[in-house]
C-alpha cells in the first residue's frame, strides 16, 4: 500500500468581512492523498475548491485566516517559514491554475518563464536551463520547440498556453500536481488532448494529482477518489465507481440528474441557488434545495458520516485503489442510508 503524501486536516478558511466575525469560506476540510493517487475535488463554482488547493500551495491572498493542518510527507506546509515553502513549492509541489493567460508573464519569452523555474529551483545554468526547456516543450508534444520557446505567450492558442503550463508545473518533476480547472475554456479535442498528456505524465514521473474540476465525464475517466463539495464543506466521499452507481447524497444525485441523457430525455436541474456564503441556511446547508428534507435537517448540520457499502470482491479487483481511506463511503446526510 501505497504511503500517505498529503493530509489536509480540518482546514478553514475564513475572510475579512463587513460583520463583526470573519466569513468562513471553507469549513473543516480532510481528506489525504497517497503517493501515485489521483484524486477529485469536485463542486459548483464558488463551493472552495479553488481556495483549498491554493491553502495547500499556501498562496491564499493576505487577508485570508488559515486554519488546521496541511502536512506534506509530514511537514505542515502552514507553519513552514517562506524560505522552506519556496524550496518545496515548484520542486516537490506544483501547480497548473485554471487561466494560463494571467498566470503566465506576458513581458516574457515562455521559454525564459520555464527556464527560470529550473535555475531557481535545479540550480541550472542558463544554457542547461534553455535545453532543458526545449526537452520539456517536446514532453508536453509542443511542436517546433525551439522556435516556440522564442515566443510570448499572447502568440500562442489557449491549448498551447495550457501545454506550457504544464511543462512548467513538471519542470522539477513533482510529487504532487494540483490541476485546478485545467482544460476550462478549451474544446472538446484540445481538452481530451491535454488529459491524455496529462495521464501519460503522470506515469512517467509517478506523480499524485489533485484534480479540481466540475466536468463529470472527466471525473469518470480519470479520478480514483471523488470528494464532493457544497458551501464550504465536503458532503460525499467515495471511490469513483461506488459514487457513480450508488450516490448517497442528495446534491451528488441531483449533480449526476442534471447530467445529459439519452436523446429527447429532459434535464433534472437542481432547484433554486447555491447559497451566500453569508447567508447559510441553518442545519444542512443543502436542505433549501433537497427533495429529500425533513424537519430534522433544519435544526442540525449533519456529520460526514460512514456508509460502508457492502463491496463486491469483483469491484475491488476492477477498482483503482483509492486513497488513504480505502473503500470507505462518506456522506454528510442524515437520510444517507435511505435515499
């Protein structure tokens, strides 16, 4: 079995807000990530997904309050001192964030922008550093390296931009990649090309991925644990096959309803809004929008509670081993067993 890389536990992230109080964004996050795992972090906008993967990088703006652990092969990247973080941050950590055209520098070359993340972090001269970079911008199937590296990133299509993203992120060869939305805004094709590389790099340098997304279909294909967020909080938590046949929370079935059918069939949206996050319902923060509420969901917030489904021997063989917490099925839904 696999060791443990990450360890998110009971994370908050709370912001400044007009009231007397901050404003929680993120509330009471864990979850763990084995070494060679990929793992989903899935949700609508806004839910803080993107907030959780940017507490991990510790990159959070500066008005942000931060609380729990995030512990990187055992070292809690929240008490590290800046110095250390930047070691372990692009060299043991990295991460392709969801717009390649405000993350890259558009004063320079994206062969320079690659290029300095290895004489920073691999202490390469400036000429190792350039063959380096035309080597990873063969990786990341970038044609006419050398040319492109001479190039700005305004001059390049938003699959290219993405590429080079990537070749950046994998530049020191991490151990774990944080992919936030990284095929948003990009075709079908482009989007199914930039996957695959992503897999096939994944194997060559047996990386762990934490992949942010609310594509579903990507989910299916590519995820081996599925962690489901809504207003803040995980509500499910599943290996991916178990929470694609047996969902055992409403907002994940009405996710997986609102979903395209078959042909003339109509769409299950979820009623109503998301919530603000300043003005959360009182007990379960989905209860609003729940075909499945009873009086009880008003008046306590549910735990994120086990299912423990039973699992056939077959699925297990079929099944891409899930994390740190095996088979185990999580749900924050006090109906969970019956719906």
């Amino acid at each position: 079995m696999h060791q443990t890389l990450l360890s998110v536990e009971n994370l908050n992230i709370s912001f400044n807000h007009v009231s007397d109080k901050p404003l929680k964004i993120v509330d009471d996050i864990s979850f763990t990530i084995s070494q060679e795992d990929v793992v989903g972090l899935v949700g609508e906008s806004g839910c803080g997904k993107t907030l959780t993967a940017l507490s991990i990088m510790k990159l959070l703006p500066s008005n942000a309050i931060c609380s729990g652990k995030v512990l990187f092969k055992g070292e809690n990247l929240l008490a590290l001192e800046d110095r250390k973080l930047r070691n372990i941050r692009g060299q043991e950590m990295s991460m392709i964030f969801q717009e390649p055209m405000t993350s890259l520098n558009p004063v320079f070359t994206v062969g320079y922008q690659i290029a300095e993340v290895l004489m920073t972090h691999k202490n390469m001269n400036k000429k190792t550093a350039l063959e380096e970079t035309i080597r990873l911008l063969r990786d990341v199937k970038i044609p006419a390296p050398e040319l492109r590296a001479k190039e700005y990133p305004h001059q390049m299509s938003g699959g290219m931009r993405q590429r080079i993203m990537i070749a950046m992120a994998i530049a020191c060869s991490p151990s774990l990649l944080i992919a936030d939305e990284p095929t948003t805004a990009l075709d079908v094709t482009i989007q199914a090309q930039i996957l695959e590389l992503l897999g096939s790099l994944k194997e060559k340098n047996k990386m762990s991925i934490l992949l942010i997304t609310h594509d579903l279909g990507i989910v299916a294909e590519w995820v081996h644990r599925v962690k489901v967020m809504y207003a803040g909080r995980i509500v499910e938590e599943a290996d991916v096959r178990e929470i694609f046949t047996n969902p055992r929370h409403p907002y994940t079935i009405g996710l997986f309803e609102s979903l395209p059918g078959k042909k003339g069939e109509a769409l299950t949206p979820i009623p109503g809004q998301v919530p603000k996050m300043n003005e959360l319902p009182a007990g379960c923060k989905f209860s609003p929008r729940c075909r499945y509420v009873i009086k009880e969901c008003h008046e306590k917030e549910p735990a994120l509670i086990s299912i423990n489904p039973p699992i056939s021997p077959l699925l297990k063989v079929m099944t891409r081993r899930g994390g740190e917490g095996g088979f185990k099925h999580l749900s924050r839904c006090i109906r969970a067993m019956e719906i």
